[in-house]
C-alpha cells in the first residue's frame, strides 16, 4: 500500500523533473501523517480525516502539519535542511502554480536564502540549531 502512494506521488509529478528522492521523502511522510493507527495502510477514514485536515484546518492547525511533515528527524525542530527543504517544496508548487514566464528561477536557490534569511531573523546557528515550532508559527505568520 504505501509503496503505491510512493508510486503514484512520483508519477503523478514525473514530468516536472522534482527529485523522485524528494518527492518519495514527502510522500513517507504525508502517508505517516494520514496512517493515524501506524498498520502501513490507509483507510477511509483517514484519508478522510488527513484531507480534511490538510484543506480544511484552521491556519493553526496547517502550520502544525506542515511543521510535522518536514521534521523528517521527528525532533519537534526543523533543522537547516530540513526548513529549506520545506522552502525548495513550497516554491516549486507556487512556481510550478504561475509558470513565470521565461523567467528562470530555481527553487533551491531561493530556498537555501529564505532559510538563512528565516535561521538569521532568530540568531540560529545553520550548522547545528533548529527552529521550533513557535519560531515556525511565528515565522509563518510574518
Ligand atoms: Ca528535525
């Protein structure tokens, strides 16, 4: 079952030459994220309950899920890599969604500045500190 979420995530974006390690990544997560009771496979219920939450949640609660989806590490901090590559994610979608035209810009460049930027606005070290989740909220609220 989730090798075929994995499957169909990476197919489903194929064409838009993302990182299948990326994007396989991000999918073990959301997956985690929806299989609530952790049995490797996804009911009705919660894909219904992770959509609802994922499209229908209060902004507190997006931030939190995002949050969680990132922390690869599971240490309730994101790490350098782990915020920037929520940055590099987040672009491609809003750069994907207005396909500037022409205009070359890469996603994992603005990401690794927005990081920095993000890690530099709270005096954190890139190398070993990590946002928490209030900085995050904070953050993504500013
Ligand atoms: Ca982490």
């Amino acid at each position: 079952m989730f090798k075929d979420f994995v499957g169909l995530a990476i197919s489903s974006f194929q064409s838009d030459g993302v990182d299948k390690k990326e994007i396989a990544l991000i999918a073990k997560q959301l997956f985690d994220f929806f299989d609530k009771d952790h049995n490797d496979t996804l009911d009705f219920g919660e894909i219904f309950v992770g959509l609802t939450l994922l499209f229908g949640g209060s902004a507190d609660e997006k931030v939190r899920i995002a949050f969680d989806l990132y922390d690869v590490s599971g240490d309730q901090l994101l790490q350098f890599n782990e915020l920037s590559h929520y940055f590099s994610c987040t672009f491609k979608v809003i750069l994907h969604q207005n396909e500037i035209g022409g205009a070359k810009s890469c996603p994992e460049k603005m990401a690794y500045a927005t990081a920095l930027s993000c890690f530099g606005e709270y005096g954190l070290d890139a190398e070993r500190d990590g946002i928490d989740f209030q900085m995050f909220k904070h953050w993504y609220r500013s």
